[in-house]
C-alpha cells in the first residue's frame, strides 16, 4: 500500500463502496466491548478464507450509513504505536497489522490493514481465534 494521503483516501472510499462484510469491518468509534485484537483476529482469519491479502478494520466511519464521521480513538502522540504493541501482545508473532491515519474533512479516520493469516496457521486473539 503506498503511504500517500491520496491512496489512503482512494483505499478508503474503495472499501466504503465494498460495504461491510466478512473481511471489512466500519465502527464509528472505539471497538465498545470487544477488544480491537479479536478483530484482529477474524479479520485475518476470514481474509484468509477468502483469498483476500488483508482483512480492514477501520475506525471513524458509521458502520451502517457508512458516513465519515472520525474518531478520537488513540490521538495522542504515540498512542498508535501503543495500539500496534497491544494488538501483537494478544494476538502473537503470526499477526501482521498496519495502522493508517488519515484526515477527511477534518475528520480523522484509522485504517487497519491486517494481513490474511497463513495456511495452517490461524490468528488467535487471547487464545480464541475469532
């Protein structure tokens, strides 16, 4: 995935236009009672039975109108990279997991690729893969 503003808003408009599903995940805010690693966790898991390179977590867009409508979720300095730590931490060395901030009309928005998992080797979030 290339690091530009414009390929990273392309990207997203082109999963909003995917809608949800198996391997596309919207919230509008932070996970609420789930952890963001089961996620993790399915994403990679159904990426992987889908013949899909990445599952998509993304934070900031209404997972039902599909509206921009941003996040506050980790904006502080360093809070991202605390995220990735945590997200290793419950999910193991197998996990492969970028995040992506961008910036929509003043909105931002977290893009999490999460690679698909290998053969034989599913992505377990606190021992439960998801």
């Amino acid at each position: 995935m290339s690091d530009s503003q414009a390929d990273k808003t392309d990207l997203l408009y082109r999963l909003i236009r995917e809608w949800e599903n198996e391997t596309i995940e919207f919230k509008s805010t932070n996970p609420g009672r789930h952890d963001i690693s089961e996620y993790v966790s399915a994403l990679a898991n159904e990426a992987f039975l889908n013949n899909k390179q990445y599952g998509w977590y993304i934070m900031g867009v209404d997972n039902k109108s599909h509206e921009i409508v941003g996040t506050q979720f980790k904006n502080r300095p360093g809070q991202i990279s605390d995220a990735l730590t945590d997200i290793q931490t419950k999910t193991g060395s197998l996990s492969d997991v970028r995040i992506d901030e961008i910036t929509i009309y003043d909105k931002r928005v977290l893009i999490f690729r999460i690679a698909a998992a290998r053969p034989g080797c599913p992505i377990y979030s606190l021992g439960h893969a998801y």
